[in-house]
C-alpha cells in the first residue's frame, strides 16, 4: 500500500470516529430532552395551598390563645370566687355572734342586778352561743364514762378506778369541739383504767 492510500484511510477512520462522538453527543441530548423535566403546576395552586395553611395556622393560634385567656379568666375568677366565700364565711360567723356580745355588754352595764341574775344571764348567754354553734353544725363532746378515743380526745392524766370501765373518761376538764368530721378543739380528759 501506498501512502497516499493510507492516508485517506487514516483521515477516513478520524472521520468515523469524530461522527461516532458527535453521534452519541446528539444522543446523549435528546435522551436528555426525552427525560420528563418537571411541569411546574401553574404558580397558583401552590401559593393557595400556602395561604390556605397559613389561614388555618392562625386560625389555630387565635384558638389557643383564646383558649389561654378562658383559662387565665376562670383561674382569676376561682380566685375570687374562693376569697370572697371565704369572707362570706367570717362575716356569717361574726354576725351570728354579735347577739352574744351584745348580751354580754347588757349584763356589764346592770349595775344592780343580783348575783341570781348574772347567773342566769350567763345561762342565758351560754345557751345563745350554743344555739348558733349548733346552727353552724358545731358539735361538743366529751362526757364523763364515755369510752376514750385517741383520735378525739386529749388525755391529761391516767387514774385507776375500779368503779369505772377499762378506757373510759373519768374526768373532763375540757370539753371538745368538732364540726363534721373535722376536730376544732380536742377535749381534755382524765382516762381511767
């Protein structure tokens, strides 16, 4: 072979092989423009979902925080509601009272009166108090041969006594108050046995 034969092959192959490049470039293009791009939906549709989620986003602040102030408005309100019982309370307890009090100054104020009088202006007065403590469900105990209960009843002292039963008050010094089941004031006893 000459070369100038071998030449034009040579320039023919370099030309096959630069049509095979330029051939798998183009392909590689439109297989590149085959694959799907996106469609981007019309701009209107995500921005409507957007303000959608953003209205019911406050929608749902509003909510809470209104839910919050309810709360914050029935707590202040408990509150009120339980100081102002509480005074109530005082001020009924008070008020039933002063009829006592205003016996008692009668009695300070009659001079002349005979010490059978004071007495039974005492009785008098006594009975009073315990009218209104009974009104407001104020309970005494503590009698002498009732049985001894720890729970109610505050022992002073202990005594032996055959004539009396095993655990029972043989002497009050104090009587004890309750009012339900709550204990105001414990009673003050002598146990026996």
């Amino acid at each position: 072979m000459s070369k100038q034969t071998k030449k034009p092959l040579d320039e023919e192959l370099e030309q096959e092989e630069v049509l095979e490049e330029e051939t798998v470039d183009t392909e590689a293009a439109e297989a590149a423009e085959d694959v799907e791009e996106p469609v981007e939906e019309p701009a209107e549709e995500p921005s409507d979902d957007l303000a959608n989620l953003q209205k019911a986003l406050e929608e749902e602040q509003n909510r809470y925080l209104r839910l919050m102030a309810e709360y914050d408005n029935f707590r202040k309100r408990s509150a009120r509601e339980k100081d102002g019982i509480y005074a109530d309370a005082k001020a009924d307890t008070f008020t039933s009272l002063l009829p006592v009090l205003d016996n008692f100054d009668r009695a300070i104020e009659n001079e002349d009166a005979s010490p059978e009088d004071f007495r039974k202006g005492i009785e008098m007065t006594r009975d009073q108090i315990l009218a209104v403590f009974e009104k407001a469900g104020v309970e005494a105990y503590g009698e002498a041969g009732e049985p001894f209960d720890p729970n109610i009843h505050n022992a002073v002292s202990h005594i032996e006594d055959p004539e009396q039963g095993e655990n029972v008050l043989a002497q009050v010094f104090q009587k004890g108050y309750k009012l339900g089941d709550k204990v105001l004031r414990h009673a003050m006893v002598v146990v026996a046995n």
